[in-house]
C-alpha cells in the first residue's frame, strides 16, 4: 500500500479497497481458478456494493472450496441448502444457483478452449485493452466489448452476466484497464504487462 500515490478516487474510501486497488484490481489474469473467482463475485455483487463483496470474499473462499469450479460444478441441492444458510456469502438462491450452473458452463468453454482464460482473452486478441480517462465520470459502465462478450456467454448458458456485470469483470481482471491516468496504477500495470509479454 502507498499511501503517497494517487488513486482513483474509489479507491480512497477503506483500506479494503485500497488494497484491492493497489494489489488486485486491473492486473491482467490468466489464471482460470482466479477468473472463476472473480466470475462468482462480480455475479454475487450484483444490487450491492463491491465492498459488501470484497469484505466476504474469504468466505466465499471456504464456502465454494477455494473457487474450484469442478467442485463447484458438483454441487448438488442439498449443499445449494448449506450454502443459503451461510450468512458469510450473500444468500440469494438465483445467486447461489447461478454460480453452480456457471461453474458447469465454464467447465464446458475449458473443455472447448482448452482453458476459460483462452476463450476470455480471445475477445481482445491477447492483449489488454488500455483506456485513458481522465475523471471518473468517462468510465462507462458497459461497452460494445462487455455487449458481445455477455451475449456469447449467456449463450453458453450462463447467467447473471449482463454486461454491466460483465464489464466489472473485464475491469477486475485486467482485460480492460480502466485505472484513470492519473492513477499511479496505470502505467505500472501497463509497464507490468509488457515485462511478461518479453
């Protein structure tokens, strides 16, 4: 954490978010275990706040076996029923729901692509798509990119992944860096990028 940088102004309101900022957020991932993760959260944040989210995050960990998603895939009702009476995750049955039948369908894009990071990152040719907003006002909540990428999933089969909810993702992890440019984050996460890219 720096406390001398600056951030993007939503950033600065818990130490929760600064972490995530600073640690988390915008970093590209490649990592299917991770993205899943995120895949759960963003569609468990959605009518709350990240922060109400971020703040269970560990008991999702435990609750969905470190985010594993052929355990998740194998979730039958009875433990749908535990998860509900767990009040360290948000207990909405769509929600909870919804993360077992996407842990199924992100099961079948790793049987076809060979990994869920491969078909994600398809969509952007490989590479991160860096914008360059200057307030907070210019990043858009959706855009033709979140558009596409949400109708191919609910294709697929997913839900609860409308493309407002799809775009939080994109931004989570790092196909889309939306790190305001005068965030200190948003050229190290450029310059981060282009070392692994060597």
């Amino acid at each position: 954490m720096k406390e001398s940088n600056v951030r993007c102004p939503w950033a600065n309101s818990d130490d929760i978010y600064v972490d995530y900022h600073d640690r988390e957020w915008g970093v590209p991932v490649f990592d299917d275990r991770t993205l899943f993760e995120f895949l759960v959260l963003e569609s468990a944040q959605a009518g709350l706040s990240w922060i109400t989210i971020l703040k269970k995050r560990d008991n999702y960990r435990n609750a969905y076996e470190g985010f594993d998603p052929e355990r998740v895939a194998s979730f039958d009702e009875t433990t749908i029923r535990k998860l509900l009476q767990d009040p360290g995750i948000v207990r909405n049955r769509l929600k909870v729901k919804s993360s077992v039948s996407n842990a199924r369908c992100f099961l079948n894009i790793q049987e076809e692509f060979g990994s869920f990071s491969d078909y994600l990152w398809s969509f952007t040719g490989n590479s991160p798509i860096v914008n360059s907003w200057r307030d907070l006002e210019q990043v858009p909540a959706h855009t033709e990119l979140s558009e596409r990428i949400s109708r191919d999933m609910k294709k697929r089969g997913f839900s609860f992944v409308g493309s407002t909810i799809v775009y939080s993702f994109l931004q989570a992890v790092g196909v889309v860096n939306d790190h305001l440019t005068g965030c200190f984050r948003y050229q190290e996460i450029i310059d981060q990028y282009s070392i692994w890219q060597q």
